[in-house]
C-alpha cells in the first residue's frame, strides 16, 4: 500500500472532565477522567488492570465485580466518579506478590472451574467477597449456587465451579 | 518410564495466567493511541435506505471517520461465501455495510471511528438514515409460500438452499412397514452469547507494510488469508493473533464479520491502531445465531419395534444470508438416523431466508435438532407400539459387529460418506438405565403421584460426527537453552484446554512434564498451516498431527543421545526431561542435547560450549551438519483424517413438573458417554458439562423472541435466560472409552456432545411425567411454562 499522509485525527472527546481519586489494590491513584467513565473502563484502561473484565455492560453476568469497600460490586454499572474516594479491589490484588495463587484460585484450578477464563475473575471476586465476611459458610448445593447466582459461566457448566467454592472452603479452614 | 501423561488429570497449564487476571483477550491488548468503533446498525428488518447523512456526525468532537458503503472502496462487495454447495441457488452474503437494502434488524449500516467508544456510539445516533420499510415474513413455513415478501428480491420463495439424500431404499422401507409414526417437531433460535463478545482490533505498520489483527476468531489462519486477499497484501505481511479468547461456540468461526474487515481497513487508512470490541447488544443483533428447524419425520417400523424406514423433511431458517453454506442443516440430515441401524433413509431439507441475522453453527451445529426428530419419534412409536423406551432403542442401536456402520448415500459435512466407525452403543444404554434407576422408577413415579407429584423419566440417545478434516498441524521443537518443548498448531483456542491436553500427548512420547511443554497456537506468524477449532476437531485433528510430530522428535532425540552416550538407540529412555541409559545412572539432558545438535560458533552460554567449533564432540571430518541434516530438535508433521470419527452417548433425567406452576426441575441428570480414549478426563468432563449447561438452556430457557416486525424483543442478557448455576442440576457422568480405528491416539471429539440430546431428554421427561393428566405431547424447545400450561389447559386441566 503506498504510503499517504496522515489524517488528521482528533485526540480527546468534549466531554466534561472530573478528578477522581481512590485506593486500587492498596494504591492510592489520581487521575483525570470523563465525567461518564465506567469504573470497569477506569480499571482496564486507565490504570491497565485488564484482569476485570466486562461481559455484558448491564449488570447481569458479572465478569465485571470487583471489591468496592469490601463489598463486591458491578464496575459496568459504577461511574469512576462514583468510586471516588472508595477502596477498590480487583483480581489483580488476590493471588501473592510472587504469583502464588490465594486459596479461591487454587481450588479453581484444581477442580477445572474454569476454561475460558473469562468470567472467572469476577467469579474469584464475589466468591472472595464471601469468604471474607465472618460468620459460617453455606456449603450445601443450594448455599453455593446462591453465592454463585449473580455469576454467568457459558463454559464449565457450573458444577466444577461449585466444587471449587467446597474446596476453598477446606483449604480457608472454613469448611 | 515416568508416569503416563495420556489419560490423567493434569490440571491445567493456563489456569494460573486466568486466575491471576493476567490473561490477555483482545481488550486487553494495550495499543497506545487506539482508536474506537462503533456501529450504527438498522432498526428495520427490510427496508430501502433512501438517505444517509453523515455530516452532524462528522461535525461531532472526537470522530476521526465515519464510512458508509460509499466510502469503502474494494471493500463494498459481497463478503466470501466460504461453503458452496450445489445445492444453493444465488447464495447470499452480506456487504460489511449495508447498500441499498437491509435484510435484518441489526445490519450494519455504518462504521464510526472516535478517540473513545462513547463518543463514537455518540456519532452513530447522530448519523441520519430515512428507510423506507418493506413489507417481511418471519414465519419460516409462509415465507416459502408464492406471495411471501421476499428477503432478496432475486430469490423466490426465500428458498436459500433444497437438498434431498437418499440411503438405501426408503420407498420400498416404507412399503414394507407394519407401523409408521409421523411427528412434527421444532426447535427454536438460539445464540452461543460466549461471555467474551466478538473483538477485533488491528494496526498497520506503513513502515514495515505489516498488517497486525487481533481478533477473537476461532480459525486465525483463514482470517489472514481473507485479509490479504481482500487487501492485496503478501500473506507473510498479514498477521493474525487470536489470543485468549472467552468462549466461542462456533460462533466466532464465520468469518467475515463486518468488523473483521472494516477494522483493518480502518487502521490502514488513518495509520493508528483501531479496535472494534462488540457490546452484548450487538452480539444478540450482529453475531451469528442458529437452531430453528422444523422436522417432519415418519418412521417405517415392524411390530417387533424395529425401524426400516425414516423420512425426514424440514426447514431450517437461515436468517438473511447463508455465509457458511448448508453446513448446519447437512449436519443435521446426516445425523438425523442417530445411532439407530434404521438402513433406509430419505432427508430432504429447505433452506429458508428469514430477514434475520445470519444463522452459522453454534455448538451442536444441526445435532441437538437431528437428535430433538429422532428421539422424540422414537418415544412416540415406543408408545403407539407399547414399548418401553429403553427396548425400543435397544432393538434398534447398532451393535459393535456391525462397525463399521455405512450409510450409502449419505455426505457429511466434511463431503465423505457417513460411517459410523465404533462404539457400544447397547452397553451405554444399559449403564443408563442403571445409574438412573429405569428399572425401579415406575414404582418411584407411582409413590410420588401419590404424594401430588409429577416425576417422570426423560431419555435420549445422540450421535456426533467429529474430527472433521481436511487436515491440522504441529510443530514440536526442544529449546536447546531451557530444555523446554515449545509446540505450535494452526488452531485457536476458546478456554478447551488444548495447551494441556497437546502437552500431555508431547510429553509421554518426550519424557518431559506437562507443565514443561509450552503450547502457541493462535498466532499465524508461530504456525500457519491449518484450519480452524470448530466440530470437535482439535484433540482429533491436531492432537494427531502433534502426536505424529512428537514422535519423530523423539526418534531424533533418541538417535543424538545414543551417539553422546556412545550406546546403541535401544539402550535409551526418556524421562526427567533427559535421556538415560538403561539401568545405569549415565543421562544427558534434553538441553544438551538440543544443545548438542545444533553446532555452535559462538558460546553464549555454559552448554553452549559443548556444541563450538573447537569442542571436543565436534565434527572435523565434513560439515558440522551433513547433508539432508537440520540443526536442533524439531519437526513439524501434519494429520489429515480419512473421514470423521462417530462419538456418541445416552442421556437421561429424572425431571419433575409441577402442574400449578407449569415449572420443570430436573432432579437427577445422567450422562453416559464415550469419546473413545480420553487425553484428560477432567477436561473431557468439563466440555461435557458446559454441553449439558448450554443444553439445559436450550431445552428450557434460551428463546430469541423475535417480533413480527423482526425486531428482537430479548436482546440482553437480563431478558435472553442463560442459566446461572441456580438452572444447573447436579450431573452424574459415566465414561466409556472405546477407541477409535481411525487415528492413532484413537481419539474422537468431545466439544459439541453435552448438548446435543438435553431438548429430547427434557421433552421426554416431561410427557412421562404428566402422563396422569393425558397424552400431553411436547414437540417444541425451548420447552416453557407457557407451552406446559397450554397442554394442561387443552387436556381441561
């Protein structure tokens, strides 16, 4: 192709801008952002955590949850503007420093809870998010589909998924 | 020897990279200065497009193109038709935007280009197009009628496609018959909605003249192909990387996708990166859908319930165009007999045009309706011949004498005759029966009845036609550095866990741990002879090529360790990633060996020293490498199968109704399957399981509603039902490994199995369970609470 000259191409949109501060994993940031910034956008491609991901942008299959305050929540359906001044969280933060996965990861890996890959960081998330909270754990089949009820998978079928959530539990000591 | 790697349950070697949020799917790739698209698409099933102006959109901040069909050059044509058949008359495929007319709501129209996706989704909404709507028929059965308004005005009766097979001589089957059963059966659109929507992202390199595409495919390999036809480009000057992919289905194998062209172009033209990453909108409006056929069968049987004749006649909606040929209704006519004997058939189908996106394979690719046709035929001939339905089918099935089973006359997808080449079928049936309980269930059902419960017993047997050709590849290497074996093929990968079962082939033959061999597919520039992941093809397919391939690389190692460990070739074994002598502690590292076998100038490293000009081992009396002779331990080797290899199983589920609230929960689901051998069982779980999740949606939840106008009334995920693990039951599986002849790792696909017997298992179950209030019939899936109320209601319940 022969070589033409370059377009010219504008470098910003017009929409109004906010500055928005928060922890992300433990990080205080700053940045300066559209007003209508999702925080899933915010993480991914401000910041470069492209381990949230984003399945459907209406809040229902929950690619997208990370912890906000401790508290797992949909980042499609957060504004970054919303999340000034929270605490996030995302899969980026749950295994080590050194890579080695924490429980949760671990025992998706061991039971093949996963095979895209794509939900599962928003799946680690919310599962995390419950270990978290004290008190006991439902373990039955219905307890862990209901943890599980606001996750869509499209590949494993769900029920290594279940397991995963079981053996977590044993290697948490939570069992 | 270590331990066998072929059969275990290694975990996976991606896992950790996913779990850790470190995968890397096309968003993810970090293209400073990337620009953005979006789509305007039609709101109009059929309409003219009188008009479009452009110019507020052009006007608005943060645009940098907007193109139209005008505005695309070579680029406004018909996209590839990438399947002819002779069956097709005028085959249609679509322009990237639409000229002149649209065909489905949802059509691309035009493409915006922007510094951010919300500005061009902006742009688009400000983009003014006047329709002038034309009159459409969404039933599948009236728009074949004379007086149909037509989808293209240059095709009567909307018929896409008419193809007729003949095996053995059905006439005189039906002539001979002492009982026929006719039924009429359909199945209902669905879509994949892989959690990953389709992306693709695209940069060119004037400098180099280089084309780099990120796209979400499932077959990188022909999408290089198609870019450098399409843009005159060297093939070697087109890169295509699929890398991690969410999910497929199928749906990501149809190519070309408007945007796949339009993004490349798009980058070309404005010399920045330009990413196209589709919403879950467009993937209901834009992507690829499938299921909707409605069967006519007849079965020409004997008393005794043995069945010697089947005519099958249906219509399968193809939406508004027919880029991928007749493969999924071929699928489907070719599987239509099941694992049944059944030795004449006639199936004849019609392609209908409907103004809807276009329909392509999605997972099941035709079985789950082939199968939905013949099973709930034979449940009902079992009924009016006053069998149970385990003995009918058991009369029926093919047993292992008569493998391999042809039947004349009849192509499948991949043009070669369908040949059932083995199994036990009988032995599956019986297994379900066991672990369901068949045998106890009638007084199970009676106590529940008592109770006011409605419990019934669904079955169904399936067939899958797998490992289609033409052919893969691999490519296995030692890295004389590390000592770790890099593999190479020509597929992608969707979450299937080909980096670990390849590694596991590999490693057997090399002695080496899977975790020590590194699987690149994906990437035309790593390997780019090949096909695409589609039809339960990759372990069959490539897993042959890569064990081919691996085989000849230990023969080299084996060969160069003997002469370092001066003992005859049969003195050596592999394992521990090195090569040993036989009962001795003497051993040389795969390393060194790699090391050893590619003669050195320059030692950049300890090991390397071994292999210079003025080391020890080093030849003086010829060339370092004779003639014929390659450095280093690597082959590339291909496998091309003689036809396809038949998988197949038994489902069944004990299913309860509940006649006041119409809703069905399935208490118990079994799966009896066999793939032949198993290259990891865990992993051969995890397909089947997922088929089965899809499976329950079809038969239950996932219905496209499409309106009369043909808008899509459900284009969400909150609106289009994919079950969550609330939907799941708990499943048992069952394996049977019944090697295949045909391959040498006597391997068959898995992929596609779990969900093509779930709609006729569930149909199945139900009208057994409400049994006691009449003989409901349920011919129709996704099977809702709607049609279950309907059948009480019409019965005076």
């Amino acid at each position: 192709m022969a070589r033409t000259m370059r377009a010219a191409i504008p470098d910003r949109s017009a929409d109004p801008e906010v500055d928005v501060s928060m922890t992300v994993n433990g990080e205080a940031v700053s940045r300066t952002v559209s007003v209508r910034m999702l925080l899933s956008d915010f993480l991914r491609h401000e910041l470069g955590l492209t381990g949230t991901h984003v399945g459907c942008e209406h809040g229902v299959c929950g690619c997208c949850t990370v912890l906000i305050d401790g508290r797992a929540g949909r980042s499609c359906l957060t504004l970054a503007v919303q999340a000034n001044g929270y605490d996030i969280r995302t899969i980026e933060s749950v295994a080590a420093a050194d890579g080695t996965l924490h429980p949760v990861q671990q025992a998706f890996k061991e039971c093949h809870g996963l095979q895209c890959g794509y939900c599962t960081p928003g799946m680690v998330m919310n599962i995390v998010a419950r270990f978290e909270e004290p008190g006991k754990l439902d373990l039955s089949d219905e307890g862990i589909r209901d943890l599980l009820s606001g996750n869509l998978c499209r590949c494993t079928g769900y029920l290594n998924i279940i397991a995963a959530v079981r053996r977590a539990a044993e290697l948490l000591g939570r069992a | 020897m270590s331990t066998r790697q072929f059969g275990a349950r290694v975990e996976r070697n991606i896992d950790p990279k996913l779990l850790r949020g470190e995968g890397a799917f096309v968003d993810d790739i970090p293209l400073p200065d990337a620009l953005h698209v979006a789509f305007l698409r039609s709101p109009h099933a059929r309409a003219r497009i009188v008009a479009i102006d452009t110019s507020a959109a052009k006007r608005y901040p943060g645009v940098a193109a907007i193109y139209t069909s005008d505005d695309i050059g070579a680029l406004d044509v018909e996209m590839p038709l990438l399947i002819p058949h002779p069956s097709m008359k005028n085959p249609k495929t679509q322009r990237p935007l639409a000229r002149g007319d649209v065909h489905y709501v949802g059509q691309t129209v035009a493409m915006v280009v922007a510094v951010d996706r919300y500005t061009a989704e902006d742009a688009a909404a400000l983009i003014e197009v006047e329709y002038a709507p034309l009159p459409l028929e969404m039933d599948l059965t009236k728009a074949l009628t004379d007086d149909a308004p037509l989808v293209h005005a240059d095709v009567p009766n909307n018929l896409a496609a008419h193809f007729v097979q003949t095996s053995g001589n059905p006439d005189d089957a039906f002539a001979r018959a002492e009982h026929v059963t006719r039924i009429t059966v359909q199945v209902d659109r669905s879509t994949a909605a892989p959690m990953e929507c389709r992306a693709v992202a695209a940069r060119w390199d004037a400098v180099s003249g280089e084309l780099t595409v990120w796209d979400g495919t499932q077959t990188p390999i022909s999408v290089r192909g198609g870019l450098a036809s399409v843009f005159e480009l060297d093939e070697d000057k087109v890169r295509v990387i699929a890398p991690d992919v969410g999910g497929g289905f199928g749906q990501k194998v149809l190519l070309f996708y408007p945007d796949e062209l339009l993004v490349p172009m798009a980058a070309m033209r404005l010399g920045r990166p330009v990413k196209y990453i589709e919403d879950r909108r467009e993937n209901f409006l834009g992507s690829s859908q499938e299921r909707t056929q409605i069967h006519t069968i007849e079965l020409a049987a004997l008393r005794t319930g043995e069945v010697i004749g089947l005519r099958d006649f249906f219509l399968h909606d193809t939406g508004a165009f027919i880029p991928y040929g007749i493969a999924v209704a071929q699928v489907a006519s070719t599987s239509i007999a099941g694992p049944y004997r059944i030795p004449n058939i006639l199936v004849e189908f019609k392609a209908v045009y409907t103004p809807t996106v276009q329909v392509t394979p999605y997972r099941g690719c035709g079985r789950p309706q082939a199968c939905f046709a013949i099973e709930r035929a034979m449940d009902q001939l079992a009924e009016e011949l006053g069998l149970d339905r385990f003995e009918i089918r058991r009369r029926n099935l093919i047993e292992e004498s008569q493998f391999p089973y042809a039947r004349e006359g009849l192509l499948f997808a991949d043009g070669l005759k369908v040949t059932l080449d083995s199994g036990r079928y009988g032995k599956a049936l019986a297994m379900a029966a066991a672990e369901l309980g068949a045998e106890n269930f009638a007084a199970e059902q009676a106590k529940a009845r008592a109770e006011g419960r409605y419990l019934g017993l669904g079955l169904a047997c399936y067939v899958e036609g797998t490992g289609l050709g033409p052919y893969e590849g691999g490519h296995v290497k030692i890295h004389p550095i590390t000592g770790k074996v890099y593999v190479n093929t020509g597929l992608s990968t969707q979450g299937q866990g080909h980096d670990t079962v390849f590694a596991q082939i590999v490693a057997d033959q090399l002695g080496v741990s899977p975790q020590d061999v590194i699987v690149v597919e994906g990437d035309t520039k790593a390997f780019e002879w090949g096909v695409a992941t589609f039809a339960s093809r990759a372990a069959v397919v490539s897993g042959n090529a890569i064990h081919k391939t691996a085989i000849i690389v230990r023969n080299k190692v084996i060969e160069a360790a003997a002469n370092m460990l001066d003992v005859d070739p049969d003195q050596i074994e592999l394992r521990d990633s090195a090569a040993w002598v036989k009962g001795s502690n003497r051993f040389a590292p795969l390393a060194a060996i790699a090391t050893a076998s590619n003669p050195l100038r320059y030692a950049f490293n300890k090991a390397a020293q071994a292999a210079t000009q003025f080391a020890p081992a080093s030849k003086h009396d010829g060339p370092p490498l004779a003639d014929g002779q390659a450095p280093g331990l690597e082959a590339t080797d291909y496998y091309s199968p003689s036809r396809s290899t038949w998988a197949y199983g038994v489902h069944g589920a004990i299913i309860e109704v509940d006649p006041g609230l119409c809703t069905v929960k399935i208490r118990k689901y079994v799966c009896i399957h066999d793939c032949g051998n198993m290259i990891n069982p865990m992993i051969v779980e995890g397909q089947v399981l997922g088929g089965i999740a899809q499976g329950i949606g079809g038969a239950l939840y996932e219905h496209l509603d499409y309106q009369a106008d043909g808008n899509l009334a459900n284009a969400s995920l909150m609106d289009f039902l994919v079950p969550y693990a609330t939907e799941i039951p708990n499943v048992s599986i069952l394996h049977l490994e019944t090697p295949t002849p045909l391959n040498p790792l006597g391997v068959k696909g898995v992929g596609e199995a779990g969900c093509i017997a779930v709609g006729a298992v569930v149909a199945s179950g139900v009208e057994d369970a409400l049994r006691p209030f009449g003989a409901l019939k349920f011919h129709q899936v996704p099977l809702s609470p709607n049609m279950i109320s309907r059948a009480l209601e019409a019965v005076g319940c």
